[in-house]
C-alpha cells in the first residue's frame, strides 16, 4: 500500500466515525422531531415544547446534544434562547431518510387496505 493509499485510508476512516457518531445522535425521533421544526424556522425553546409533547428538561436535554455534535447553534434574544439549524447537510440527511419512511410507510398502509 503506498502512502498516499494509506492516507486516504485513515482519512475515510476518520469520516467514517464522524459520519457513525453524526447518525448516533440523529437515532432519536425527538432529535429528528426538533430538526424538522428548525427546518421551517429558526425558534425558541417555547415554540418547539408547543409543538413536540416533551417535557422542558427532557427538550433542554436533546438540544443540548444536538448543539454539542454542531448540529444546531443557539443565540440569545431578550430573555429567549433562539434556536437554529447550524449544520446544512444534516437537513439534506434527515429530508432523504425521512421522505423515504414516509413512502415505506404509505406503501404498507396502502398493502394493507387491499
């Protein structure tokens, strides 16, 4: 193997485990639940517990991951934490993923009903 074969090597490698460790924290239905509100807007904390049935800690707890794995920034308005989508490709990911359940799940509704 040469050099430049075993470089690349390591470099899929380390994007291998970034990749793994970004489908680690995306592997939770509220995290996705919170993308796809920010994917409408940027919002507070308020707006996302009125849309997703979480409690407050449990909300503060998956947004505090998700700001750490740099997938949502955060700033300060007034008294309010704004929360926003940081990361571009992780809306592509979760549009894809979740486009194509939504169409495995027709598909069995649809089997279903004949």
């Amino acid at each position: 193997m040469t050099k430049k074969a075993a470089k690349v090597g390591v470099e899929q490698g380390a994007a291998f485990e970034r990749a793994a460790k970004l489908f680690g924290v995306l592997a939770t239905p509220v995290r996705l639940r919170i993308i796809g509100e920010l994917c409408a807007s940027e919002t507070n904390v308020t707006h996302l517990l009125g849309a997703i049935n979480v409690s407050q800690p449990n909300m503060s707890r998956h947004l505090n991951v998700l700001f750490k794995a740099g997938i949502v920034s955060r700033r300060r308005s007034g008294a309010n934490v704004i929360y926003a989508l940081a990361n571009p490709s992780v809306v592509s990911i979760c549009k894809a993923v979740c486009t194509d359940m939504d169409i495995e799940v027709a598909k069995s509704h649809d089997a279903i009903e004949i």
